[in-house]
C-alpha cells in the first residue's frame, strides 16, 4: 500500500515538444491549479524552468530542463492522474512510464 504523503517525479517527454506543454498546461487549468512561484536559470549550456503549481490543498512542480525533460513531482496519485489526463490528450495509444 503506497504512503499518502508518496511523492513522485514523471518525465512525460522532451522539454522542446510545445504539444506536450500546451496539453500539460490545459489540464494544469482544467484541475484549476494556480501558479505560486517561477524560476528560471542557464548553467553552461543547460537551462532550467521550475513552476509550482497549487491544485486544491497539494502542491506540485514542473520542471523544464535541457537534456532531462518536461517532468512534474508532487503527491504521487495527484502525479498519476495528472499524467494520465496529459496521456489520454497527448496520444491516446503511448503511454508514459
């Protein structure tokens, strides 16, 4: 039985598809999530943008890294069933790890 409090990190694809971000942003919307703080940063030749995102009472972030991903961590089930949503709209035959 996995732990309430479980976080967990998905990588749903690259941080350059805008497909993914756009249907990413659209569920972030239709769960109602409110953006609470954004940052962004170069080292070397690697960027990074983080966001995080209030959804109800729980918190999440979304991360944008060069050569990592679009990738998102927070309360696990809270992280499956928005990976499934982006899933379900992204390609309906794919499915993210």
């Amino acid at each position: 039985m996995a732990n309430i409090c479980e976080k967990k990190t998905v990588t749903l694809g690259p941080e350059y598809d805008d497909l993914l971000r756009t249907i990413l942003n659209n569920v972030i919307k239709q769960m109602k999530g409110k953006s609470i703080s954004c940052n962004w940063g170069i080292g070397g030749s690697q960027e990074i943008d983080t966001e995080c995102i209030q959804i109800g009472a729980e918190q999440i972030s979304i991360e944008s890294e060069t050569y990592i991903g679009l990738s998102i961590h927070g309360p696990a089930k809270l992280i499956d069933q928005i990976r499934d949503m982006v899933n379900s709209e992204y390609n309906p035959n794919f499915q993210f790890n």
